[in-house]
C-alpha cells in the first residue's frame, strides 16, 4: 500500500542529487510532486525528473524558481496550489556549496550559501504553513548535514548554514504546538552530489580525515538514474507517513538515547536528524 497516496509533495532542489531521489521515491509511494530548479541550466535535469516520476503512475510538475528570494519562494507555492491546491509535504532541500577558508570567503559568496539554504527554509515553510494549518496537516522535512555536528575544514558557511536549520527546525517543531503539522529535519553524512562536483578532491580528503567519514570502493556501474540511497529514502518517508508522525507536539525528552545525544524532541523517531546520517559515509549518487 503506498504510503504517500494522493499527497502532494514540493521538494526544492529536487532536479539532481539526493532531491531527485526524494521526488521520484516519494512518486513510488503515491505522491504527486513538485520538482523545484533555480535556473536554465538545470531545466533538462528536471525534465529528466519528471519522466522518472511519470513512469510511476503520478503527476510531476517542474517549477523554475530560486526559492531563496521572496519571489521566487511565491512563485513555487503558488505554481504548487494551481496545479494542486494544496501542499500536504514540504522537503527544504534547496542548497549549493564551495569551499574556502574563512579569510577567503567572499561575503558575496556566505551572504548566497545562507540565502540558498537557510533564507529559502524560511521563506518557504512560512509560506506554506497557514495552510496546512488551516487543513490541520502538513509535513515539513528540512535537510542538515551531519557536518552541522561535526564540522569540516573550508566548509564554515555551509556547516553554519546546516546549523541553523537544526535550530531553525528545533523551535519551529516546539511552536507547532499541537496541530497535526510536523516539521522534522534530517542530517546526511557527506554525499557526493553534483553540488560538490566543484570541491577539490584534497578538500574532500580533509573533511573525511577531520570528521572521521568513511568511504566505501565505488563500484562498476552507474547507478540507477533516480536512485537515492535506501537509508535516505527510508528516513524522508518515516517523517512524513501518518503512521509514525503523530506523537511529535514539541515536547522534550531529557532521558534514554536522545537525551544522551544532547535534548532532543521527542518522537518515536527523532527529530532534527538525530537518527539521520548514521555512519557518516561519502556515499556516490547519481547527476540527474
């Protein structure tokens, strides 16, 4: 039984990488999806998607919009309700990276990173939320990074990026109080996307070297188009299927695992990535 069925899915930045694995694996489990690209040159990418989706059985839209400006993020969700009307499941997925060191860093480029990945969390969850709050249902899932946690030398601006949407989601999830909206966010160990196609492979080194990630032999063989490892995939729909989402209300466990981890959110499965990215592996995905 599919565990999506007839809900409606937006996933910014879901034209590659670990996005497009989301779309397409969220189409397998029912969803109609939104695939959002921020330009031009990814709108053959997003075409790609939305065979992928079509071949599921569900409806695929491809929306250009660079969700980390008002217009762009308005533009999204109202292309979202006019093919829909409505938005039952957000994934905030939209992000870039570059390294640098801190003295290097153009405040051009750190005021870009935190715009594409925080300002666009923001900008889009506060767009979609009285809806689901007036429907009493929403599913909110935002990506981290277990880099946030960890850190990673000539990543400042993207690990403060990823930190602050662990905050971010933190005290949205208490705010939510007791409607049936939930927001929740997961935190991938590093994976090779095109979104790091640019990084220098001594960069790479130093990150697996400083935050003790493993990386598994590549293997002959493309993997499938579409593709996204099964624990991601596992972990976006154990947050957004009904079944296991309803006990989160912004409470706080101060005891067992959670606790021990830092103060958690309570759930059966918890939220803010505590559960996400176990292993840390530099994992190979597949350019959309």
């Amino acid at each position: 039984m599919a565990r999506l069925g007839s809900k409606v899915a937006v996933i910014t930045g879901s034209s590659s990488g670990i996005g497009r694995g989301v779309a397409v694996a969220f189409a397998r489990e029912g969803a109609d999806v939104v695939v959002n690209f921020p330009g031009s040159r990814e709108q053959p990418d997003a075409a790609a998607v939305l065979a992928d989706i079509a071949e599921t059985g569900r409806i695929g839209i491809a929306v250009e919009a660079d969700v980390s400006t008002e217009a762009g993020a308005q533009a999204l969700v109202d292309a979202a309700h006019e093919r829909f009307g409505r938005i039952d499941i957000l994934v905030n997925n939209a992000g870039v990276a570059h390294s640098a060191a801190v003295e290097d860093i153009p405040v051009a480029d750190w005021d870009r990173l935190i715009a594409v990945h925080v300002r666009s969390v923001f900008l889009v969850t506060r767009l979609v939320l009285p809806g689901m709050y007036a429907r009493d249902y929403g599913r909110i899932v935002n990506t981290a990074s277990q880099l946030a946690y960890k850190g990673a030398p000539g990543f400042a601006h993207y690990t403060a990026a990823k930190g602050a949407i662990l905050s971010f989601t933190r005290s949205l999830a208490l705010e939510i109080g007791q409607r049936n909206v939930n927001v929740n966010c997961v935190a991938p160990g590093a994976t090779r996307t095109p979104m790091l196609a640019d990084v220098p492979a001594e960069v790479l080194e130093a990150i697996r070297q400083c935050a003790g990630l493993r990386v598994p032999r590549l293997r002959r063989g493309a993997p499938r188009p579409g593709a996204v490892p099964e624990p991601e995939r596992r972990r976006r729909l154990s947050l957004i299927g009904d079944r296991t989402l309803g006990s989160w209300r912004g409470r706080i466990d101060r005891s067992g695992p959670a606790a021990r981890a830092g103060r958690r959110l309570s759930a059966e499965w918890t939220p803010c990535g505590l559960a996400a990215g176990r292993g840390g592996l530099l994992r190979d995905h597949p350019k959309a």
